[in-house]
C-alpha cells in the first residue's frame, strides 16, 4: 500500500492528516527564528524595546546644548556604540534623550535617527551631516570625525524651565536611581511623567 497521502475527496480539498503533515516542522520553524531574533538583544536591549517609557541620559557641551534649542533638529554624536538606544529607536522609531550639566538635568530632546558606525559618504550619513550647524566644534577635538562611531539627529530640543538633579531618574536595568556622582554617559533611564 502507498503512504503517501492522498487528497480525502475527488475536488483536492487536503484531508486533515494532509494538513497536519508539517505541522511539527513549522512550529521548529518559528522557534528557532524566534529565538535567533531573542538572542540578537542583550538583557538592556531587549528592556529599552520593550519599555515605552524609557530615555537616555546624556552629557553635552553648553555650545551644543544651546543649538539645541536654538534649531528644529542637530545632529550629536557619540565616540561610543550606543546599542541599546538604537534597540529602542528600532522598536518605537524615536528615542527621548536627557542632557545634564554636571549632576544636573538641564535639556531634553527627542532622537528621532540614528546610525551606528555610519560610512560618511552614503545617502543615509548625507541626510546626518545636513544637521551639523555652522558652530558646531565636534570634529575639531582630538581625532573626531565629522559622523562618529553613533551619529544621531534630536529635535524638539528645550530647556527646562525647572532643571532637576540626574538622580532623579531611575535606571532601565534595575530600576534604581541613577548614583551621586555619576560620570559616565550615557545612561539609559525610564522618563519622567512629564517630561516629553
């Protein structure tokens, strides 16, 4: 007897057994590319995707704080691979960024592109060097480049009326405050109520 499975009725409507027969393969199928996608986040990645609530904090210079707001979109850079705020820009298409001065929050903004290791002569890296003001004094220190190993445009940059000490935020990985003193950037934080 043939086991090959054959149509249950003359019109070529698959039997049941027919439509079971790959079943188990695809379910293999969807587990192992969810799992490949799961394992392309790191822990931090994965939370700053899945949070829509969450923000970077960053420091900047008072001259590139102050292009900030006096133009529509700037385009700042990091020496730094910022992996997780490109997660998070991936998965809500814009990332809110905190600015300090010292210990203190000073600015806000809104990421709304970012690239991480740009090649400066693509269209993509075109459209980033187009935000680069005349003032703008980053590719003059030591060994910058005019993109950067993260290149990314804020719009809807401000002031605070009422700034407010860093220790404010809380942090993304274990949702504590960040530390007194902390003088490493960036960090990345869960936002404010009303801050955005």
């Amino acid at each position: 007897m043939d086991d090959s499975i054959t149509p249950s009725d003359e019109s070529g409507t698959p039997s049941l057994d027919e439509m079971m027969q790959h079943l188990e393969e695809a379910k293999a199928r969807e587990r192992s590319s969810s799992s490949q996608s799961r394992s392309q986040w790191t822990g931090l990645q994965r939370k700053m995707r899945k949070h829509r609530n969450v923000a970077i904090l960053a420091k900047n210079y008072a001259e590139r704080l102050d292009e900030l707001v006096k133009y529509d979109a700037t385009t700042h850079r990091s020496g730094s691979s910022l992996k997780s705020a490109a997660a998070a820009v991936d998965a809500h298409g814009q990332l809110p960024i905190y600015y300090r001065t010292g210990d203190t929050v000073t600015h806000v903004g809104i990421i709304t592109k970012l690239l991480l290791d740009p090649d400066p002569d693509s269209r993509e890296a075109k459209e980033f060097q187009k935000y680069i003001s005349q003032e703008d004094t980053y590719s003059d220190y030591d060994g910058n480049d005019e993109l950067d190993t993260t290149t990314y445009i804020v719009e809807q940059g401000k002031e605070l009326d009422e700034p407010f000490p860093m220790t404010e935020l809380r942090k993304v990985g274990n949702n504590e405050p960040i530390d007194p003193g902390f003088w490493r950037s960036p960090a990345y934080v869960f936002q404010r109520e009303t801050d955005f």
